[in-house]
C-alpha cells in the first residue's frame, strides 16, 4: 500500500496530464455528437428521400463499423483525399462523428414518442410545422431524450479512450506509458481505470441527472 | 376535382356556414364518410351522435384538415377549405391555405392534448402569438378573460398535471377560442371524463352556445345533453347520416329502424 | 492522392477474410462468455445476501463505466506482474467476456424486472419449485423484453473485437494495421476492414429486427418494427 502511494507521488502529475486531455476530447466529442446527432436526426424525419438518404447513410455506416477503424481510417486514410487532421482532432471527431450516429435515433426516437394528440392540437390551432417543433414538439422531445443521452455520454467519455492508440496523450495513454517504464501494470491501469470511473459516476453522471432536473422543472412536465 | 361538378364558391342568400359537398374519405379498404353530405348553418348547433366506427369523429377531423378528404369539396363560409381556386379550378388546398383556412375553426379533443410544459394561461396564449403575431400583453389580457369565462381564473399558472380532466378541459376550451374562431368543433369532449365532472364541461358549452355567437359540431355520446342543447341532431351510421333532424323528432319520435336501436342501446348502458 | 489499386485489393483479401474469422470467432466466444457470466451477475444481484449484492451491483457499474480497451489491457498485464502468463487470446476473451457480462446482466434485470410481480406471487402461492418458476414461468415471458438488448450487444461485441488487436489478437483490425505497416498503404486496407464490418453488421441488425418481432410475434404480441 505504501508503495502504491509513492507510485501515486510520482505519477500523478502525468496521470492529471491525460485526464486533462480526456476531459477535452470528451467535451469536443459531446459537442459534435449533439450537433451531428440533431442535425442527422432530423434529417432522417424528413418528409422527403432526398434528406433522409445523407442521413440514413452516415447513421448505417458509423453505427455499423467500429469506432477504432473510424478513427484509423480518418487519421491515416482521409490524408489521401486531402484533408489531414492531426491526432488530436482526428481524435474527437471520430468519436463524436460515431457516437452523433446514435445520438441521431436518440434524438428520433424521443421526437416519435411525443403523443400526436401534441400535434393535432398544435394543428388545429393553426401552427405552421416549424412552430410546432419549435415550441410544442420538440420541447416534450428533449425532455423524453435525456436518460438515455445521459448513457451515451458515459460511452462518450469510455470511447475517447481510443484516442491514445493514434498517440494523443490521453489518461489512457498516460497509463499505458507508465506501465511500460515501471511494469507496474495494477498500479498504472487501475489507477486509470478509477480516475475513469470517478469522472463517470461522480461528474457526468449527476451532471446528466441536473440538466435532467433543471429541464423538467423549467418545462414542468409532471 | 376540378370536374365543374363543384362550384368555386357557393354563392345565394342562405349560403351556410359549413358544406360538406358529396365528401367522401376511406382508410385502406374501409369508406369511412360515404358521399356525405351536410350543411351547417350559422350559429347552429348541431350534435352528431352514432355508433362508433360510424365515421362521426372523422367528420370533424376532415373538416380540420388534420387529414385529408377522398373525394368532395368541404366548404367554409361558402369558401371551399379542403381545395383551393387556382385558373378558374378547384385544386387540392395547398398546406398554407389550409392553415389560413383553420384560424377559421377551433377544435376541443377527446384527450384534452393541452401542451403540458406550459401554464394554463401560456397554453391560451400560444397560438394567438405564435400564429397571429399577436403582442403578448393582448394575448394575454384576451386568455385571461377566456380562462374567466371557463371559470379557471384561479388556476391560470398551474401546469395541466395540476389540474383535473374537466378543468384541462376546460382549459382546451378557452385556449380554442383564444383564436376566435368561428366554428366550434367538439369531439367527445366528455368521454374521457368522470362521469360527476362532466358537468363542468357541458355547462361551458351551454353558455358559449347561449351568450355567443358561434357555428358549433358536437360528436357526443351524453345524449340528454345533445337533445337539450341542439338545434339540430344527425345520427351517422356507415359513414352516412342515415336520419337528421330537430332533437325531439330523433329522441321521441324517430322513423328510422337503426337510430332506434342506437338510442335504446345507449339508454340501457345508463 | 487518392489512388486505389484493385490489384492490391484482391492479394491483401485472402489474409483480411481468415482474420474476419478470428473476428467472428472471438465474438462469439466472448458473447457465449457473457451470457453466462451475465446471468450469474443479475442473479446475484437479486439475492438475500446484502453484501454479495452490494459487491456484484458496484463491479458490475464499475465495469460498464471504464473502457473496454483499458481493461482488456489491464487484463493482459496484471498477470505476468503477479507471475500468471496469460496469453493475448485468453486475457482478450476475458476482458470482454467480462465486459459485457456487465452489460448482458443489465438487459437479464430488466427481463426479469419486466415479468409482473403477480407473477411469482402466483407461483408462490402455487408451491411451484424455484426452478420451475424461472424456467416455465418467468424467463419465457422476460424473453421478448430481453431480445433487443441481447441482439444489440451481440453486434455491439462484434464491432469491440478490434480492441483486441491492442494486445496482438490476430483479428481483422490488426491484419489491417499489420499490412499498413508492412506495406505502407493504408487506404485499401482500412477502407476494407470498415466494408467487411459494415457487410456483417448491417444484416445482421436486419436480421436482429426481424427476430425480435417473430418473437414477440409468436409469444401473441404486436410488431414493434415496420417494414424495413
């Protein structure tokens, strides 16, 4: 025990280092998966082919393929077509891009469950369809979406873990580097493994649970 | 459509509020209104009453537009609603017609469908405003006198999960007319109430239909109600109105086979 | 720029197809592995036991809220530091396998949670045997409310697999990282593995839709899904 505490000592800086990193390609990732996620979501509840189609094709084809191949293939393969992200970004986007492509059926999904009798009373009161997404619709949509964006997020945070296999120094990466100098593979990766699991249940996870909150009592619903 | 059967506009002294001109609507293999034909004079109230499946509540869906007609023409003010003119013809109604069309009609719904992330009073006020472009001070000052007039005043800030069916109700009422419409259209309004609550509801309508001047549609099952407060009653059954007439004639005195067994049938259920 | 070559397309698919097969095998192996360990996980949560309850919910949430890739190499590692070898494929099976047992055992509580509670009270009250209840009872109807998930994690466990290339698993990433670096061409290798993945996983949840509503269909219940 007193030796994992000198471990700790020593490698603490390196550990806050990655989990710092971390932070910020969860955060960039949430961003872009929202973003993405609403965008293509709509786009998929269009009336017309020509709008689904871009969508239904990006949703099939990040949801269906894995994300460290996402990953791979925009970091060393997208270079070919001209366009060259760093590590970094290639990072964040691929897990944003991949996990906007469930967020996108999130999004779909809760505009669905709002009841039509929501509609047609929005209809019958003359509302033109933006209206009625904007303040009757949609508004009982978010509400409808947030636990499951809550699980989305935690798999957000456990995917850029990935990140550190294209080199971006991550807490993963971190650990990874430690274990090779020191051999101490309990101490380097359970450490991680807990620094993970802190963020998860003690920060984004009430985080998610208050946004929950705050939403239901601004839109007070029951 | 644009066949010259219909005219463009109904023309006369006597042009009635409401036409429903050989309207006919079917749902796959089932022809749910049969070439239905109906006139609603101004500030009539006329019930519909029938068995379900009858094609009642779709009657004032069609008139609505919350779905489109088959064949026929529905007019409004002897100006057609569910087409538009266009060259001298009757062409399908395009989507902004349509919504023109509705600021016409107000509808009260079976299951209330109050918005329930907004107050009673923010419920009301939310077409007027987001439809009208209608100040918020006005739509206000109009919403409160409409939420007095149901006798909900006192519960303006409250959310619908605060308030029972009938007061959601009534609710759904006032934010209705908050548009001023003016056909009323009411469907079932009372069927998914408690019966001791019902009473609220149906003492709003008597008092719109006495003190205000408007066209109202009642599909409704309380049949005392329907005979005290109708000028005119039409039983629908397969998609047709197969008798139609002042309430006495149809509750005392009906000629017609079907309507008989309807009314001894709901009479029994109590 | 942009230059692919269908000549060396067709040499690398041999190696890529018997990788897929080790993809294919690993996931299958690890699902098998999960439902297993699953089942053991939401059983014993649902124990009189407080503290076996406690212990398995928090190991079980530990689990599901820390990456996979970390713990399979966590796996990996830890065992030569206390003198156990164990070689890229077993710590690789057991990493996921564990991982998503935690996962299966959240879809197995939420079948069993779904069964109305009449249910076991009627069995109860009926003297029927505990296993006699699980087995003809409740299981049959907590299988419609379970399909789903377990259809879902078994694609979800297919599309994991490349994470074991971290720790040399021959499977299909790894062939393609191998022949990146072997070559230096990275489009055709990568571009492939993706349409390799897409070519099985998007039948697959196809086919998974359609199950879940035969099932549910033949258990007397509605579709969930429209036509395709």
């Amino acid at each position: 025990m007193a030796s994992y505490l000198e471990f700790l000592q020593i490698y603490a800086p390196r550990f806050l280092d990655g989990t710092i990193i971390t932070l910020q390609q969860t955060a960039l990732g949430i961003l872009l998966a929202v973003l993405v996620a609403l965008v293509a979501g709509f786009m998929k509840m269009a009336p017309v082919f020509p709008v689904r189609l871009p969508a239904i094709v990006y949703i099939e084809i990040f949801r269906g393929t894995s994300l460290l191949v996402q990953m791979y293939w925009l970091f060393f393969v997208l270079p070919l077509f001209g366009v060259t992200l760093d590590k970094f970004s290639a990072g964040f986007i691929a897990v944003g891009l991949n996990l906007g492509a469930y967020g996108a059926e999130l999004v779909r999904g809760g505009v669905q469950s709002v009841r039509r009798g929501q509609y047609e009373a929005a209809t019958a009161l003359s509302m033109s369809p933006f209206t009625r997404m904007r303040r009757i619709i949609f508004p009982q949509a978010l509400l409808n979406m947030l636990p499951p964006w809550g699980n989305l997020i935690i798999e957000l945070l456990k995917a850029t873990a990935l990140v550190a296999l294209i080199s971006v120094t991550d807490l993963m990466f971190e650990s990874k580097q430690i274990n090779a100098s020191t051999f101490m593979s309990a101490q380097a990766f359970g450490t991680a493994l807990i620094i993970y699991y802190v963020i998860a249940r003690f920060i984004l996870t009430p985080g998610m649970r208050g946004l929950e909150k705050r939403l239901s009592r601004k839109l007070s619903i029951g | 459509m644009s066949d010259g059967n219909f005219p463009l506009q109904l023309e006369g002294d006597d042009v009635p509020m409401v036409r429903f001109d050989r309207v006919t609507k079917r749902y796959g293999d089932l022809t749910v209104l049969d070439s239905l034909t109906l006139d609603v004079k101004a500030n009539e109230m006329v019930s519909v009453i029938g068995p379900s499946g009858s094609g009642k509540t779709t009657v004032l869906r069609m008139l609505m537009a919350l779905e489109l007609i088959d064949e026929g023409v529905i007019y409004v003010e002897g100006q057609p609603m569910t087409h538009m003119e266009k060259d001298g013809r009757l062409v399908r109604a395009s989507k902004s017609y349509l919504r023109q069309m509705r600021t016409n009609i107000g509808m009260v719904f079976q299951q209330f469908n109050l918005f329930p992330h907004m107050t009673a009073l923010e419920n009301c006020m939310e077409a007027p405003v987001q439809v009208l472009g209608m100040g918020k001070e006005e739509a206000r000052k109009r919403s409160v006198n409409l939420l007095g007039l149901v006798g909900l005043d006192d519960k303006m800030d409250q959310y619908p999960s605060r308030l029972s069916g009938g007061q959601q109700q009534r609710v759904a009422i006032a934010r209705a007319l908050a548009m001023r419409p003016k056909i009323m259209l009411f469907d079932e309004v009372t069927s998914a109430l408690d019966p001791e609550i019902v009473g609220e509801v149906t003492n709003v309508i008597r008092k719109l239909n006495d003190e205000y001047n408007l066209t109202m549609l009642m599909v409704t099952h309380q049949m005392g109600f329907a005979r005290e407060i109708s000028d005119r009653v039409c039983f629908f059954y397969e998609g047709k109105i197969a008798e139609e007439g002042a309430p006495d004639e149809i509750f005392s005195n009906t000629q017609n086979e079907r309507t008989r067994q309807f009314l001894n049938a709901v009479l029994e259920a109590g | 720029m942009f230059d692919w070559k269908w000549g060396f397309t067709f040499e690398i698919l041999p190696r890529l197809l018997e990788a897929t097969l080790n993809t294919l095998i690993a996931a299958g192996l690890g699902y098998l592995i999960a439902l297993v360990i699953g089942l053991v996980f939401a059983l014993a949560q649902r124990t009189p036991f407080r503290l076996l309850t406690f212990v398995v919910r928090e190991f079980v949430e530990f689990i599901r809220s820390t990456p996979l890739v970390l713990q399979i190499f966590f796996v990996f590692y830890v065992g030569p530091q206390f003198g156990v070898r164990l070689s890229p494929w077993t710590s690789g099976m057991i990493a996921i396998g564990l991982h998503y047992a935690a996962y299966l055992s959240e879809v197995y509580r939420a079948g069993l949670d779904s069964v109305p509670k009449g249910q076991w009270e009627a069995c109860t009250s009926l003297g029927l045997s505990i296993q006699r209840t699980y087995f003809k009872i409740i299981i049959p109807q907590a299988i419609p409310t379970v399909i789903p998930g377990f259809g879902n994690y078994l694609v979800g466990i297919f599309k994991d697999t490349p994470m074991l290339s971290v720790i040399g698993v021959m499977e299909l990433f790894h062939a393609a990282t191998s022949i990146g670096a072997e070559t230096y061409r990275f489009l055709e290798p990568y571009t492939l593995v993706g349409a390799i993945f897409l070519v099985i996983s998007l039948p697959a949840a196809m086919f998974m839709r359609r199950f879940e509503d035969w099932v549910r269909v033949s258990l007397g219940m509605k579709k969930l899904h429209a036509k395709d």
